[in-house]
C-alpha cells in the first residue's frame, strides 16, 4: 500500500507538470486548473509519511510553481 501512495504522490506531480508544460507550449491552452494543484499536493500529502523529506519538499515545490504560473496568468479556479 505505501509504494502505491509514493506512486500516486509522483504521478499525480508529473501529470500536473505535463499539463503546465502543454499549456505554456500551446499559448491560450489552459489544460492545467488550481483543482489540479489540490489533487496533487493532497496525494502528496497523502503519502508524505512514506517519501524522503527531500523527495516531499520537492513535490510541493512544482506543486507551488505550477501555482505561481496560475495566478500570473489569472486562471486560479
């Protein structure tokens, strides 16, 4: 069980970060939204017991940038 929260956890930052990175391709894409952000840094947190601090702090890092790039662009949901 915990190897499948650790997977969630990640998988669920990289699905956010593919959609943060189409977006910023693909100009007037918004594919990515703040429940997106919610679901990623709750699967996180989720799993945050079963991942290495550094691992942890990281995931909420590109969580915090994919954030960032919402509100510049004034998209926060």
């Amino acid at each position: 069980m915990g190897m499948d929260q650790k997977q969630a956890a990640i998988m669920a930052v990289i699905e956010l970060e593919t959609k943060l990175h189409f977006d910023r391709d693909h100009d007037g894409a918004r594919t990515l939204r703040q429940p997106d952000c919610d679901s990623a840094r709750a699967s996180v947190d989720a799993a945050g017991h079963l991942l290495l601090s550094i691992v942890h702090s990281t995931l909420i890092l590109r969580i915090e940038g994919a954030e960032r790039w919402l509100a510049e662009c004034g998209t926060l949901e």
